[in-house]
C-alpha cells in the first residue's frame, strides 16, 4: 500500500488525482491546496509519496520553493505538469523530484511512476523527453557564452566558491537554508558543465565570472 499527499491550488484538481489513485493499492493519506502551506502535514501523515500538480502560469520559483521546503530529503516527490519545459524540469531534478509527468497521464501511467520512483528511480513521459533535449545545430553557444547564464545570485555564489567557502558558510552569509546554498551549487556546476567546485571555480575564472 503507497501512502500518497496530493497538493493542487484546485479543488477540482485533488479530486481529479484522488479519483485516478484510489483503490489502486493506494491510500490518500491527506491533501493541500499549495506547496507553501503544506508545512509538516505531509510528513506527519507518514506518506510514501507527495503528488504536486502546478498548472500553468503557477511553474514560477517552484524548484526553489521544494529546495527550501526540503521535502524531497523526506519523501519521494512526484510533479505534475500542465507544460513541461527543459529548464524548469532540470531545476526540478536539481531539488530532488523523483518523477516529472504531464497532467494528462493516465491511472497505470500514474501508478507505474510512483512505484518506480518510490523505488529510487527518476521517472519521465517518454513524449515529452525528446522536447526537452536540445538540438544541439540550434542552440550552440558562441564561445564564452554560456547557454543558460548564472542568475545574480549564482553568481555571488560562485564567487564564495572562489574563496573556499562551505555550503554552510554560504547559506550563513546569505541567510539561506543549507539545502538552498546546496541547491545553487548543483545549478552554478550544471551551468558551467562541471563535475566539482573546484572546475566550476576554474570554468568561472576563465570566462570571466570570477573576481580574482
């Protein structure tokens, strides 16, 4: 039996989940109306997955909101989109969510994803995968340019980086969460193509983004 959270802005929408997962070796073990005001519900209620349904418009800070909430260290989440897009679902895997899906999903599909990334696994609609991988004839970038740039903060963050300083003492000196200061160190590493903070620093430097 999964144990499974709903959190949609929609009544109509939670219902509409409910309907898909119920007795299906499922128990809906609670539900919410935004990610903002789930606080420790979700946890408290022992669930073995939380299901969060964003529709348009609404896709905004989401993966930063999920780092901040930590819950993806707690539970296994799985998030349903009305369009899903190349950036907004890297920043999504970045904060932890095990299952990226489409709201137009069926029960089995539904069901078949949860199990499997309760299981561990990352979990994809095999229709949207080739939408979000770039041709790469189309979207070179001219050397030096990065193809997605470093957001402000990323950049002050690689610049602590730059000074060898911790995540916890970035997340001190910004007034931040760990698992936030954690969250832009993968983003600023996946940007620049790097493997590990030193060759994010090294990377940065030569374009420029360092101040030595």
């Amino acid at each position: 039996m999964i144990r499974v959270y709903i959190v949609a802005a929609s009544a109509l929408a939670r219902s509409g989940i409910e309907n898909l997962l119920a007795g299906r070796g499922v128990s809906i073990v609670g539900s919410g109306s935004s990610l903002a005001a789930l606080g420790e519900q979700a946890l408290d209620a022992q669930a073995d997955a939380l299901v969060l349904h964003v529709p348009n418009g609404n896709s905004d800070s989401l993966a930063e909101a999920l780092a901040n909430s930590q819950l993806t260290s707690e539970v296994t989440v799985a998030v349903l989109l009305d369009q899903p897009q190349a950036g907004l679902v890297s920043g999504l895997l970045r904060a932890g969510v095990r299952a990226i899906l489409p709201t137009q999903i069926t029960r089995e599909q539904l069901l078949a994803a949860l199990n499997a990334a309760i299981a561990g696994l990352v979990v994809f609609d095999s229709a949207e995968v080739s939408s979000w991988i770039p041709d790469p004839a189309l979207t070179s970038a001219p050397a030096g340019e990065l193809a997605e740039p470093l957001t402000p903060r990323e950049r002050e963050v690689l610049q602590m980086l730059a000074s060898g300083l911790a995540n916890k003492e970035i997340a001190a000196k910004l007034s931040i969460s760990d698992h936030t200061a954690k969250f832009h160190v993968a983003s600023i590493l996946g940007k620049l193509g790097a493997s590990t903070r030193t060759e994010a620093v090294a990377i940065g430097i030569r374009r420029g983004l360092v101040l030595l």
